[in-house]
C-alpha cells in the first residue's frame, strides 16, 4: 500500500545497513518525479517491487532530518538511475547499480543475459565472485548464458525463473529451459536453486551433483517424475515441485532427512511410498490438488510436522494416527471424498474438513457399470482453482456451477486443468451490436491445449429478455478473435445451462445474440429463410457463385416507440432491420432478390410509393444511405422485392420526411441503449456498509423490494440511458470516502461496467475524516460516464445539460453520529475480552495485553491505514470494522489483538509494529513501543547480572534468502 502518511519529505538515500529497508510505492516514486523531474522519468514506470531489487542491494532509504540535503541526495541518487538507464541500451555504465557487491540482479531487463555476457568479459575478477544472481529464462540468450555460469565457482544463489513475459492470452510465459548444462554440478557452493516456470520434463542430472544445495525450487514446470537417488541431495531443507505432472515420488525421498518443507501440491499423485515417513526434521508437508485416495500411515512418523495440507485430493479415508502428531496444529483435509473421519481426527481443533460428504452414503453403481469404467465424478471446490484429468475421463462441477464431462481417452497422459472466473473487461471482451452479455468469463488453462476427443462443457447463464428473437451461445477466444461455438441449451440440476463440444481450451462466456439464420450457397442457387420473421426471405438463383460460399442473416424488431420518440411523427414506420454477411469477400456473380415486408399498417392498397425508403448500412451501423432510387422495387400487396450483388444492413422506411438517414442512425442507437436508474442504499444495522448498483427500469421494482428488510437509503436516480458493456464510476463526495486501494479502485472512484443482465452491483465500506463523535456526516455518491472527470464538481446535484455530460447521477449518503469512546466512560471497555499474550522474547522484552491496550488507547481513526501497514488484508479491515460497527474502541482492539495473535511466534513482530506506525505517521506510538521495549532489555540485563549468567555466544549458517 501507498503509504501518504510517512515523512516521504524527509526520505535520503544511504548506503545499506543491518536493518531491513521499506519498499517504495507509487506515490513515492511520484515525490520523487515531483522534486526531480527529469531524471526520474522513467522511475514512474517501474513498480515498488522492481525499484527495490534494482537499488537497495546497494542503497537503503531512512528518515533524514533535512529536506535540502535530501533533494540533493536524491538528485545524485537518480543521475545514477540515468547511468543505468543508459547501460540498458548498451553503455557498460549499467555495471555500478546491477553489480552491488555480491549480487547481480538482471532478471528485470529484458537484455539481462547480453548484460551478463559483458559483464563477465569486461569485469571477469568481479563477476566471478558473484554469490547471489537473478537471470530470466524468458531471455532468449539464456542458453548461450548457461554454460558461463559454471564458472562462478563462489555462487551461493541462483535464480533462472521465467514468468517474466506474457503470451497473448496474457499469462505469465514459461521460460525456454528444458535442461541444465552438467557443468553445473561443480558449482559446490551452491545452496539456493530456483528454475520455477521452465520446460523442465525431467530434473536435470547436474542437480544431484550440487553437494551444499538446501533450497531446490521447480514449480510450474512439466516434470513427469523425480530421478530415483533424489535422495542424494542430504543437505535439502526446502523443495517446491508444485504445479507440474508427477504421478509417483521416489523411495530415496525418505533419505532427505534435513528436509523441513516439501510441497508437492498441484501434481497428479496417486500413492505416496512409505519411506516419506522418514521425514522427521519436516514441519510442513504441502500435497494439496492431487490424486490421492488413500495416505501410508508412516506420516504418523513425522513428529516435527505442524502443518499438513491435504485439501483437493480423492481421499476416502485418513488414518487415526495422525491424531497423535505431537506439534501439528493444522490439518486441511477439504475437498475430498471422506464420509467417515476417525473421532480422533474430528475432535481436533485446527482440522478443516469442508468441501467432503460425511455421513452420505455411498451411491450404488447402475446395472452393467463398473467402477473402472465409469467416470470419477469430482465436485471442485478447490481453493487453487484446478483439477486433475486422468486417461480414464471423468465429470467436474465447480463451484459457480460449471460441469465438464471428460470422456475415456480425451488425455493420453495426466493432465491439471486450471480454472478461473473473471469479471469481462470491455476492452477484450468485443460484443457486436445488439449482443448482450449473459455470464462472466471462464478461463480455462494450459491454453490451446488439444484433446484427442470432445470434452462437454455446460455453462449456467441469465436468460435474455426478448429469448424469440435472440439466441445464446458460447463465445471462445483463440487468442486473435472470439468466435461463436454450435450451442445448445439444456436444464441441469434446475439451471438453464449453455453446452458445447470443444477439442482445446481458451476463454469461454455465454452471449445473448439476434438469431441467427444461416446455409451454404452452392452454384445452382438456394433459398434462406428467417425463423423471427418468415416474411424476410433471400433468393439465390443459379450461377451466383462459383465456390459455394456460407450466408448468415439476422433480423432485428423494431419498437414503433422507439421511432416515436426520435421522429415524434406517428405516422412514420419502418420495417424490421435485416443484416445479411457471408464468409466471402467477392460479390455475387447474379444479383440476389431480397424480400421484405412492408411496414406495420402499410398494404399495397393504401401504398405511396413516394413515401417508401430503402436504406443500406455499414456492418457497424454508423452510416446509412437511401438507395430508393438505385436499385428496382417490386410491390406485392405485403412484400417488397428488390436485387442486390454484396450484403450488408437493409431497412425499409415510410415517412413523409425527405431526409431519413440521419433519423435511422439515431433510432438505431437507440436500440442498443438500455434505460437504468441508481440506487445507493445503506444497511440498517450497519450504515457504514452501503451497496451500489446500477439496474435496468424494468427491474428497479422488484430489486427494491427484495432489498428493503436489509437496506434504506434515497428514491433510485433518475433514468439514464447506457450501452451495454460501457463503463461507469461511482464517486465517494462531501466527506465521505473509500479505500483506495481497491483493485477496483481508479483514482477514488469505484469502477463499473453495465451490462444489462449481470448484476451491476458492488458492497463498499465507507470511512470518513470528519469527526463523527460530534456530528453526523451527510455525504453523496455520484455516477459518472466513462471516465472520471478531473475536477468532481462541489455541487454535483445540479444535473447538467448536453449529450455529451459525464455525470449520470448523485444520491445522499448519510454517516450517523458515533457513539462515546469508551475511555470517556468509566468500567472496563465495553466488555471486550482479550487472549493472554506476549509479543517479542525474553531478551528483548515482551509486549504484554496491558501494553497494546494502552496503544489501542492512542489510536484513532486512522487504525485502517495502521492494520494495513500490520500485514492485515484489506478483507480483514472490512469484517473488522462490520462485526465492531458503530464502535471505534471495538474496532481498534480488534484489528491489534486479530495482527497479534496471528504473529504471537514471530520474534520480530515488535519490530514489525514499530515500523508499520512510523509508516502510518503515529511516529508517537512507535515510541512509545520502544519506551517498552527498551525497559524490557534492561530488565533482562539485570536479571541475567543478577543470577550471575552470562550470554552464550554461537554462530550458525546464515539462511539463504528465498529471492
């Protein structure tokens, strides 16, 4: 989080120290741009993330008591940043800021292995001491780059991840390796390995070679199996393999007997060798989203483990032994298929057992079906959004009510698919004039995979309202255009579901679209009806073409209100709007008789042909043009014949008015408008939690009235009128506020995309900087079109005027005056009950519950920003301030006693809340805390002088940073 309440006045950049720096946010790297502009141009573009690893290896930033020293520190400090600037294009100045020390940092160019390359050329004496490097095997020199590595012989760390770059799809890209040279097994002091995001298929011989190797990471890659003296590798107290395809472990894994964390979750295995009971020194054992149906009862050997993260696994019993683990104090055992948990398991406190069936019975197998032979039926309730898919094919449900049937055969080999649901973006999710968006977007991974046979897939969906004349079917985007899939609509489990048939996996949503008619033209000719209105006909004679070629049509109603309201004229009609396409792009050899029906009330007896006009349209409705006078009409007593040689939009007109074009484009926007109104309403039991939503006219009723046992606020807006899939904001006026850092959050307004059968519709949290122990705060909430404006004006109830206005919409917010602080009442506070704690160790003093009830006292309502700063989510500072609603006291006991009990075995947690009340500006409660703590020390010290002890000194190996 941007922290705006630091001293960022007084920040200077220092050569490192002892003590852990902050990261730089974006509002900070805006300073900095403020006070030097020029230089530090490009230091906007790169995240808080990237800023720290390129400079604080070298350079640290504290708090400096003059603002001129700092500006010019800071002037020096980016002319460096020029430099390295520079180096990046190919000047050696790139070697001072990349090369600190020990550490050389080049994963974050997009050059980094050619930097490498001259680097280790022109300071060979430097770059061979390196210990700690970062490389990225999206580089596309990172093979030429591999085989200089083997002489760092003082390499300690190495990291050659990928995920550095995005495929079109925009997912993060593996990197290109698929092996390592075997060289790399001299690299002896080599303790940390990450390879995360390769190719790997197999893990390279090399490895086992790495004598002094503790931290082994190989996650997202494809490797099928570990080599069978894993075991080799004594040293190993870290190893991530997970997200690959392993389908068994190795026996020797049970000689890793240093070994503290292995996570293997996300893989595909199905039995576990006993030996991984050897494990004694493992406090944590990750094998969550995989295969297993059953776990050896030799995990009950692993007394150091504390956490065991079985969830999303095909688990049909667990043994009681595990009860008797002596430090476990978590068991996730979600998402399996247990109907019976031992009472031993069941009654322990820290084991989840959600997600299974427990107490059902198992169903019994229909005549003729075997086991084998039937699919594995898998209800995906998983928290990693993935699922395993066997040669034998199975039936997965998630949990939006998705279902999949994999046939037998589909996959040759175990494949995981990976899931996720999505919000549609208008930016890539193009709808075409007159769809309607009838679901969110599925996403389905690894991208463009082929199956050997059909998979099914039903997606649940709204119904559109006009379900005659419009059509659904699923969308899928192949990476360059979305395309439509043959669909058929079915009832499942009493949900109206969209199913399709599809051989690879990309992006999926269920689209409401005018039906669509369509048939293959051959050379002798043929005949295309329309099923909305039979009256629309194309006649193709013999000889319009000579490849056959395939013809869409669409027919679209019009409302005689609609043309009302544009041309206030009751006696003006048109007929419905015909959209003819076709998969060629050469006109047709013969003209083509179109036929349609004359407008509504208008019979070739009481026709004037004067009156009629024929317009044509471009594919995207913009222009229209009368082509009356172009082209032969033919009168029947109901229809109207005429020829063409090239498709597009026809529309038959009867009007007095001459110029009709521009009446027809605009009644043809306006049926693509929808009329909404807005509500903001607040929730009786907690007026602090106010929902907005943006609702279609027909519907404000019924909302409303499901909505009033819950809520109360102001009448809905006015109606406005807006495009499906176009965006809005919400902003927050007058006093009150919101979190901004919301991922839906765009400058201070909350933003919204319409469409007209989803849910427009957001729960916030308000705050507010006034102080309400001595007043009400009467706020608003505006809506604005598109983008937000620059200045939001003082008074925006004032509607104002023009087709072109941002601001849709204002509705009154009201904050009620708070009740009285409990430390302005005597008695205890408010009976809130605290756990015994005690933050810290013995030789740096402790932090008691009396010591954080004396901070919670000299907290205020900035206790948001201070628990953000703490590490807590912005979830939990939203369920804080619900359940303690109306009650600041409440709220700020909760939010410290939540941070404190969650790091009550963290040695630095003290420190941690030190440095997160410096960061939120309360530089009078850090003190405080070290006041604390420093009484604390002294204390310690004369007792230890008092029994006459003195402190053991000992050294131990320094833990390698998990770059």
């Amino acid at each position: 989080m941007a922290n705006l309440n630091f001293p960022w006045h007084s920040l200077r950049l220092c050569p490192p120290t002892a003590a852990p720096c902050p990261a730089l946010g974006w509002a900070q790297a805006q300073l900095i741009h403020t006070l030097c502009p020029a230089p530090s141009f490009l230091l906007l573009l790169v995240p808080a993330a990237l800023w720290c690893r390129w400079f604080l290896p070298a350079w640290q930033v504290r708090a400096c008591p003059d603002p001129m020293e700092e500006i010019q520190k800071t002037v020096e400090m980016l002319s460096l940043w020029d430099k390295c600037m520079e180096g990046a294009s190919g000047a050696p100045a790139l070697a001072g800021p990349c090369l600190a020390g020990n550490r050389l940092n080049l994963d974050v160019y997009p050059d980094g292995c050619c930097h490498f390359l001259r680097l280790l050329k022109e300071q060979r004496e430097e770059v061979v001491q390196v210990e700690f490097l970062r490389l990225s095997s999206n580089d596309c020199l990172i093979g030429t780059t591999l085989d200089s590595l083997p002489h760092l012989q003082h390499l300690k760390s190495l990291v050659l991840k990928g995920g550095h770059a995005r495929d079109k799809f925009g997912s993060c890209q593996r990197g290109s390796l698929t092996s390592l040279p075997q060289d790399f097994g001299k690299l002896k002091c080599l303790t940390h390995l990450d390879l995360s995001f390769n190719r790997l298929s197999t893990l390279p011989s090399c490895i086992l070679c790495l004598p002094s190797l503790r931290v082994l990471l190989v996650s997202h890659n494809s490797l099928m199996a570990l080599p069978e003296d894993f075991g080799c590798l004594s040293k190993l107290t870290f190893f991530s393999a997970m997200k690959n395809q392993l389908t068994d472990l190795p026996q020797s894994i049970g000689e890793l007997s240093m070994l503290q964390t292995l996570d293997l979750s996300e893989n595909v295995l199905q039995l576990l060798p006993e030996e991984i009971g050897n494990l004694h020194n493992c406090k944590e054992l990750v094998l969550s989203g995989n295969c297993l149906s059953s776990i050896p009862d030799s995990l009950a050997n692993l007394k150091s483990l504390r956490e065991l993260h079985l969830h999303s696994n095909f688990l049909v019993t667990v043994p009681a032994s595990l009860a008797s683990l002596p430090n476990l104090s978590r068991l996730d055992l979600q998402n399996n298929c247990l109907r019976a948990v031992p009472a031993e398991i069941q009654a322990l406190p820290f084991v989840d057992l959600h997600g299974n069936p427990l107490g059902e019975t198992e169903p019994s197998l229909q005549a003729g079906e075997s086991s084998a032979r039937g699919l594995r039926k898998l209800s995906c309730r998983l928290r990693k959004h993935s699922f395993p898919v066997t040669s034998e094919g199975c039936k997965v449900v998630l949990p939006c009510d998705i279902h999949f049937c994999f046939p037998a055969g589909a996959v040759s080999d175990p494949l995981r698919i990976y899931f996720r649901v999505l919000e549609p973006d208008p930016q890539w999710v193009k709808l075409r004039h007159h769809d309607v968006l009838l679901s969110r977007v599925l996403e389905l991974q690894p991208h463009g995979v082929k199956f050997q046979q059909e998979v099914q897939i039903w997606m649940p969906f709204v119904q559109p309202r006009m379900l005659h004349e419009h059509e659904v079917v699923v969308r899928t985007f192949s990476g360059q255009s979305w395309s439509d899939l043959r669909t058929r609509v079915k009832g499942k489990r009493g949900l109206t579901m969209a199913h399709c048939s599809v051989l690879h996996f990309s992006w999926f949503l269920v689209v409401g679209r005018p039906v669509q008619d369509e048939c293959e033209v051959p050379a002798e000719g043929t005949l295309l009806f329309s099923s909305v209105e039979p009256a629309i006909k194309v006649i193709f004679p013999p000889g319009v073409t000579e490849e056959p070629r395939r013809v869409k049509m669409q027919v679209l109603h019009v409302p005689a209100e609609a043309i009302d309201e544009i041309t206030a004229n009751a006696g003006c009609r048109a007929s419905p709007l015909l959209c003819l396409s076709q998969d060629s792009l050469v006109d047709f050899l013969n003209p083509v008789t179109i036929q349609l029906p004359l407008p509504p009330g208008i019979t070739g007896l009481n026709l004037d042909q004067l009156r009629l006009h024929l317009l044509h349209g471009d594919l995207e409705g913009q222009t229209w043009d009368d082509i009356t006078s172009k082209v032969v009409l033919k009168f029947t007593h109901i229809y109207v014949m005429f020829e063409v040689t090239h498709f597009s939009w026809y529309w038959l007109w009867y009007t007095t008015k001459t110029y009709i074009e521009g009446i027809a484009k605009k009644v043809y926007e306006r049926l693509r408008l929808y009329q909404v109104n807005f509500i903001a309403l607040q929730r009786k039991r907690d007026p602090e939690q106010v929902l907005l939503q943006c609702v279609p006219k027909h519907k404000v009723d019924p909302v409303l009235e499901r909505l009033q046992n819950r809520y109360q606020g102001p009448e809905p807006s006015d109606m406005v009128e807006m495009f499906e899939g176009e965006q809005f904001f919400a902003a927050f006026e007058r006093g009150i506020s919101i979190d901004m850092d919301r991922p839906d959050c765009v400058d201070g307004c909350l933003s919204f995309i319409f469409y007209s059968h989803l849910k427009n519709m957001k729960e916030v949290y308000v705050t507010s900087p006034v102080d309400r122990k001595g007043q009400a705060v009467k706020g608003q909430v505006s809506f604005y079109r598109g983008a937000v404006p620059e200045n939001v004006p003082e008074d925006a109830s004032r509607r104002r005027k023009g087709a072109d206005s941002l601001w849709l919409a204002t509705l009154p917010i009201k904050l009620p005056q708070l009740k009285r602080r409990c430390d302005e009442n005597p008695g205890p506070l408010c009976g809130f009950s605290f756990p015994p704690l005690n933050l810290g160790n013995a030789e740096t003093g402790y932090l008691t519950q009396a010591n954080l009830l004396s901070i919670a006292r000299r907290v205020g309502s900035d206790w948001q920003t201070i628990g953000l700063n703490l590490g807590l989510t912005y979830q939990e500072i939203e369920r804080i301030g619900h359940n303690n609603r109306d009650d600041l006291d409440k709220q700020i006991l909760g939010m410290l006693f939540s941070w404190a009990q969650q790091n009550s075995e963290d040695p630095d947690c003290v420190s941690k809340l030190i440095t997160a009340m410096k960061e939120s500006g309360r530089q009078d409660i850090a003190d405080e805390v070290e006041t604390i703590i420093d009484l604390g020390r002294q204390k310690y010290s004369e007792s230890i002088r008092r029994v006459g002890l003195e402190q053991e000194s000992s050294t131990e190996d320094s833990a390698i940073a998990m770059l």
